[in-house]
C-alpha cells in the first residue's frame, strides 16, 4: 500500500538465538554425555517452548498458537523416542514424525499468511504514513487526539479483536481500555507478564468518556528513518486505531487486517 517505508530496516536477530542457542547446548550435552541425554534435553526444550506457546494462546485467544505448541511437543516426542528408534526396537517414532510434519506444514501455512506474527511493526508504518513533518524529536509526552462516540462494550469487543489479531495487547483499566502494539521478537515480556506498566510503550488510550490519547516511546521513535514531528505522529497513531475500531464496529476488521498485510512486512519483523 506504502511504497516508501519510513521505518528503518529491521535487523534484529532475536528469533534465532534461542534456536542456535538450543542447537548448541544439545550438541554439548552429547559430546559430553552421549546421545540418550542429548535426545532427553531436546526433548524438554521443546516441551518448554510449547508450555509458553500455549501460554501465548491463553494470553491472546489466537489459536494458531495451539497449533504452534501441538507441533513442539510433537517435536519432543520425536526426541525422546530417537534412542529407541537408533537401537531398533522403536515402532512408534515415524508416526511421530510423521505427526510432527502435518503439525509443521499446519504452522507454515499460519505463518505465511501472518495469523500468529504480532502487528506492532505494522501499526509503526500505518501510523507514519500520513506524517510529513519533520519535529525536534522526541517528547515524554502522551498527546490527546480527541474524542469519539464509540460506548464501552464497543470498546471492550474491540480489544478481544485485536488481541486475538496480535495487533496490540489491550490493557483494561476501571475506565479506560489501552492497547500496546507489540512488535514481533517482544512479545515474551508481556507474555510472560513482565511488562505490568505501560506507559513507556507505545500506546493508545480509549477512555469510557469519548477521550481517545496516544503516545509513541522513545525506543519506537528512534525506528523511524527521520525525525518525524512526535505530535503529528502520536496524533496519527490514534487516528489509526479510531479508524480501525470503526471498521470493526462496521464488520469490516478484515479489511484491518487486509492493511497490514499489504505493507507486506516479513514474518520475523
């Protein structure tokens, strides 16, 4: 849709380090203890990674992540019966494997077409776009936007939307709905429940009166390739999310989700 992106190339390398990193660990554990506890260790990596995938399916209601932890723990299974398999007296590890690629092949259709990527990096483009102005830089400040007509079970509906969407993380307050976009490769801190305050993230706030204010963080705005002006850019921001709760209200959020994926950003960014 937005043939000039705004937002520096992302080059981080986060989503391969637990994987190389587990990679390594293993290959130690069976020089230095042999093959059956390396297998062992696998194993429990991947029973680990599918604990906090169906964690993330708890926290967000996207089930694409029940299957991402069916696939781990099928994984698992496949390691600890290797052993067995290698002394022959294994009938059941290519079942396994044989469950584990159905699983697999399941968890590469949902991630090419983007149902379990978080959407921050999205909101960060869609939210630049329209912004021009250049500014002094960033301002520790949240901007006021404006006000809407939208009541609260509208508002609460919504958040299940994005949730569930990996657009944002809603945050419910006694009169107020916030939602945080979470840029792929940071969900783990709110997954994991680390990240309890919220106001030096990014984030649009909705309050049960009609106020709607946004706020970019530091760390989000020194993504952007230029100095873009914070106000027109918080102001943008909230703008966008007023944009996309009417959509929805109109059951159009699939025409939300259609925006995202347009701006065609990889999977891992």
């Amino acid at each position: 849709m937005y043939a000039i992106r705004k937002l520096k190339p992302d080059r981080s390398f986060g989503m391969i380090l637990l994987p190389f990193g587990a990679l390594a660990a293993g290959a130690l554990v069976g020089v230095f203890f042999g093959l059956e506890p390396m297998f062992l260790f696998f194993a429990v990596f991947f029973w680990l990674y599918a604990t906090y995938s169906f964690l993330t399916f708890a926290r967000t209601g996207n089930a694409g992540f029940v299957v991402v932890s069916l696939y781990q723990i099928s994984i698992g299974l496949v390691a600890l019966s290797l052993p067995e398999r290698l002394r022959g007296s294994s009938q059941t590890t290519w079942f396994l494997m044989v469950l584990a690629l159905f699983f697999a092949v399941w968890m590469l259709f949902l991630a090419l077409t983007k149902r379990i990527k978080w959407r921050g990096r999205e909101i960060l483009e869609l939210a630049a776009a329209p912004v021009e102005q250049l500014g002094d830089g960033f301002t520790a400040r949240p901007l006021p936007v404006g006000r809407t007509e939208f009541t609260q079970p509208q508002i609460l509906e919504f958040a299940e939307f994005v949730r569930k969407n990996l657009i944002a993380v809603p945050y419910l307050g006694k009169d107020k709905v916030v939602f945080v976009p979470v840029a792929e490769g940071r969900e783990p801190a709110f997954i994991l429940g680390l990240r309890a305050d919220y106001t030096a993230e990014t984030w649009v706030a909705f309050d049960f009166a009609g106020n709607v204010s946004a706020n970019v963080s530091h760390r989000d705005y020194l993504e952007y390739q230029e100095a873009l002006s914070f106000d027109k850019l918080c102001e943008s921001l909230g703008n966008l999310f007023v944009e996309f709760m009417a959509l929805f209200q109109r059951g159009e959020g699939v025409r939300i989700i259609g925006r995202m994926d347009a701006l065609r950003i990889p999977f891992f960014s």
